[in-house]
C-alpha cells in the first residue's frame, strides 16, 4: 500500500479492447480514442495511436505495422500496451512535472497475473501510481450509485471484446461475471457471414461499420438496407452490394444470446432482496454496444426487467474511476490498494 499523498494529475482511465477513454478533474472526458497503434515494422517505434491509427485499418504500407494490443481489456501484448498508454498519458499530462495518479478498469474475475500484467504497462507508461478496478464497478460509480447505500444496482457492459455484468451493493461487487463476447465478434461473424453465404469479402472496418448503421438485436419496423463495398470472392474484382438490416441481424443471433446468457447467469445466482431492488430501479445498460439498435428492449423481453441506458454510456467507466480517486477513503475502505513500480517489482 502507498501512503504517500496524491500530487500528480488524477487521472481515471477505461482501458478497452476497443477504445481508450480518460477523465481528469475540472475538465471530465478528455481523452477517447481507439486503442490501435501504428509501428514501423522494422524499429517498432511508434508512428501514432488512437484515430489516426485507426484510420489506417486494411490501408498500411508494408513497412507500417498496425496493432490492437489490449486485448479484451487486459493486455495481449505487453510492451505495445506500453507504448500506446504512454502516448495516451503523454497526450493528457503534456508537460506536468509530477507522475499521474491512474485508477483503471480490468474486466471483473480476472486472474493475479493478468492485473499485475495490466498495471505493469500502466506504471512503465508513466503512472507514479495505479490502481484496477473492476469495469462494472467503475462504471457503476460513473453513473452515480452512492456507494455507502445497502441498496442493488445492475449494470451490463457491453463492449468490443467483453461484456461484463456486475450487481453492485455498498460500493463493492456482490456478483459478477465477464464474458468474453461483445462487439469485436459481431463483426467478425458479419465479415464470414458475407464470405461464405454471399461471396463478399469485406474488410474488418465495413463489417463494423454494416453492425452501427442496420444491424439490431430487434427487427426494425421497416425493411432498411445498406449498399457497401466488398470484393467478389469468386474473381477478387470489388463490386458494389447490398445487404439488408434481416441478414446482419441474424448473423449476430448468436452473439447477442450469449450476451443475454451473461446477464441471466448472473441474475440466477444474485440474493432475492438485490433482485428485489435490481427489479424496482432496472438494470443499466452501458459501453459502446449497448448503442446497438434494440438491445435494450431485447434485454428487457429476456429478462422481464427494464433496461435504462445513461446519456453517456461510453464515458460511465472512465468517470467512475475518477470519481473512486477523489471520493476520499472509497477505495481503502472497498479493500483497492494504490501500487507504484518499486511494490510491483
Ligand atoms: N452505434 C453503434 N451501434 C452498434 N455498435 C456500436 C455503436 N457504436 C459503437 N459500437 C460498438 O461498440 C464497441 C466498442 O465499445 P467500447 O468502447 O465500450 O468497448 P471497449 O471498452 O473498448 O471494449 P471492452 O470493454 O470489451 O474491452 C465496438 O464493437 C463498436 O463497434
Ligand atoms: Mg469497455
């Protein structure tokens, strides 16, 4: 533990598979960018992070070698997570003379080496401090449970590479379980959908792209559709195609039904008296996903419970780490312990 009082900047920190987002005091968000970094393939130094790398996807030279190194939520690869947190606290700190004090997320149940692993990158980027927890939890504190309350709080978090589902009471997990399911494999299925049912090859950008404009968890009222470019898979030529809102949906069944498997699993195991409160306040619907068109309502026909969905769903978890920060005592009292490189090593 660290006793040492907070001089750096306070930064709360959601480190995704998908995207990086940070708040700091005064200003709230001021950081959300893709967790994707541009290398020199030879060097490996870095070119760029965030959008600009992104906007590299499918379109890199050979020499330019793109990366998305944290994987669902954790960190695939080390010393690229590294290198993109550095760029990303470099970014935030700018010139600040002290080292930043970071509360980060980590998917909910993961194991001692993998926390280590996440905080290791988080301290060699440059923090002077770290602390995990749980996305969830963070998420929860983001959209503004009073931690001290006896009272139970639902809250799924659906993102690129996990969805997590956290009942929260006091201020701490009561259960919780992380599926490794979420957008990355929507898109994923679309693309080998095309292929083997339509002969289309896509890249992974339109895949994405076709899921946020038509795909849905429900059917639309009207038949809608969207014309993309692909390439034919028969004579490698492009070509123009449509593909309607019925076929992304079904392709992605599967996935959104393991999406709602995780939120009855842990519904099944949750106390009557935290279902009881879960049931009169609904259950919060959080991360990039849940922007898919009618996961909310197909959550609600599963479960019988309704879904609430706050304004900024994408920023909840970021927020929530900075608020755990500055919330005197929250952490110490909920068992989270600051560590710095020297305790790590
Ligand atoms: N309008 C939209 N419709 C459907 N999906 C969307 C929409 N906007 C974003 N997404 C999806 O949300 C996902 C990213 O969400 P988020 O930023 O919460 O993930 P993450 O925190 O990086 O990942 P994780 O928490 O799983 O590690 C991507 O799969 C993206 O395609
Ligand atoms: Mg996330």
């Amino acid at each position: 533990m660290c006793g040492v009082r907070m001089i750096g900047l306070k930064i709360g920190m959601d480190i995704g598979t998908g995207n990086v987002t940070a708040a700091i005091d005064g200003k709230g968000v001021v950081l959300c960018e893709p967790a994707v970094l541009a290398l020199e393939r030879e060097t490996g130094e870095v070119i760029d992070a965030g959008k600009k790398a992104f906007e590299m996807t499918g379109r890199c030279p050979d020499a330019i070698k793109l990366t998305r190194p944290l994987l669902s939520g954790g960190v695939a690869e080390l010393e690229n997570s590294e290198k993109l947190i550095r760029t990303f606290l470099e970014r935030i700190c700018k010139n600040k003379i002290f080292k930043p004090v970071v509360a980060a997320t980590m998917p909910a149940g993961i194991t001692n080496l993998e926390k280590r692993n996440i905080l290791d990158c988080i301290l060699k980027a440059g923090a002077g401090k770290a602390v995990l927890i749980e996305e969830p939890l963070a998420a929860a504190l983001g959209i503004g449970i009073n931690p001290e309350m006896p009272y139970g709080t639902m809250i799924v978090n659906i993102g690129a590479g996990t969805t997590g589902v956290a009942v929260v009471t006091m201020g701490s997990i009561a259960v919780a379980k992380s599926a490794t399911v979420g957008g990355d494999d929507m898109d994923r299925i679309i693309k080998t959908y095309l292929k083997n049912n339509r002969g289309i090859e896509v890249g992974r950008l339109t895949a994405e792209e076709l899921k946020q404009l038509i795909g849905g968890a429900k059917v639309r009222e009207e038949t809608i559709a969207a014309v993309a470019k692909g390439k034919d898979t028969a004579d490698g030529m492009p070509l123009f195609f449509e593909v309607t809102a019925q076929e992304i949906n079904f392709a992605i069944r599967d996935c959104v039904d393991e999406i709602c498997k995780a939120i009855t699993d842990v519904l099944e195991v949750t106390p009557p008296e935290l279902v009881k409160d879960i049931t009169d306040s609904g259950i919060f619907l959080c991360g990039g996903m849940s922007k898919l068109y009618g996961i909310d309502k197909y959550i609600e026909e599963v479960t019988g419970i309704r879904v609430k969905i706050p304004g900024n769903e994408s920023h909840v978890s970021a927020l929530g780490c900075l608020r755990a920060l500055n919330e005197e005592n929250y952490l110490k009292q909920n068992g989270y312990h600051f560590v710095t490189l020297e305790i790590l090593e």
